[in-house]
C-alpha cells in the first residue's frame, strides 16, 4: 500500500522519481523500489515522506483515507502556529481555546509579554 499511495502522491504533483529522490534525500532508484513496494523505507524515512506529502503516516499506509492533514491556525499578537490535526474529524471551539492556552503556557520564554 505505501509504494501505490507514494507513487500517486508523486504523479499528483507532476514529480519524477528522481526529483521526488532529490527531495527526499535518497536515490531514484530507492524510490523506485519503494513505489514497487520491493523495499521498504526506514522510520526516519517515512516520517520525511508523510511531512513531504503533508499527509498521515496512515493515510500511506491505507490504514485512512484522510489525505491531508486538517489545518487549524491560531494567532494573536504573539505568535502565529499552523497546527496540522491528521485524522481528527473536528476540533471544537473549546479545544481550539484550550490549545492556544497551552501553546502560550509553552511558548511563555519566547513571548515578549
């Protein structure tokens, strides 16, 4: 399942496999071989092909057929944060709240308050 969803991924965005290689930091060939599901990629490598694709580790590995991440941003005039929700159906007002207290609560060092 990952080679076909990683060659679709690919083929979506008019990429050849050696430039999807370049990207990724391995070979042509490599990528050929993962798209054949002849070889399969370590961790570290997998992580990099979900964070190219902006999709789910799952979504790779048919275990969802949720593509993309949902996209929740948050800002004020301290900070702005892209927060991507992977499978998540829906994230109520009250999370939405309760995330951006966490992140100030983390980000408090950074903040010029």
């Amino acid at each position: 399942m990952l080679g076909s969803r990683m060659k679709s991924l690919r083929e979506e965005l008019g990429m050849t496999q050696e430039e999807l290689a370049e990207k990724l930091s391995i070979s042509a060939s490599a990528v050929g071989m993962y798209e054949k599901d002849l070889r399969n990629p370590n961790h570290e490598l997998i992580l990099k092909i979900a964070d190219f694709f902006h999709c789910s580790i799952d979504y790779l590995f048919g275990r969802s057929e949720e593509k993309n991440f949902k996209k929740i941003t948050f800002h004020s005039d301290e900070f702005y944060i892209d927060l991507y929700m992977g499978d998540c159906k829906r994230v109520t007002e009250e999370q939405k709240r309760k995330i951006q207290s966490y992140a100030k609560f983390v980000l408090k060092d950074n903040l010029k308050w």
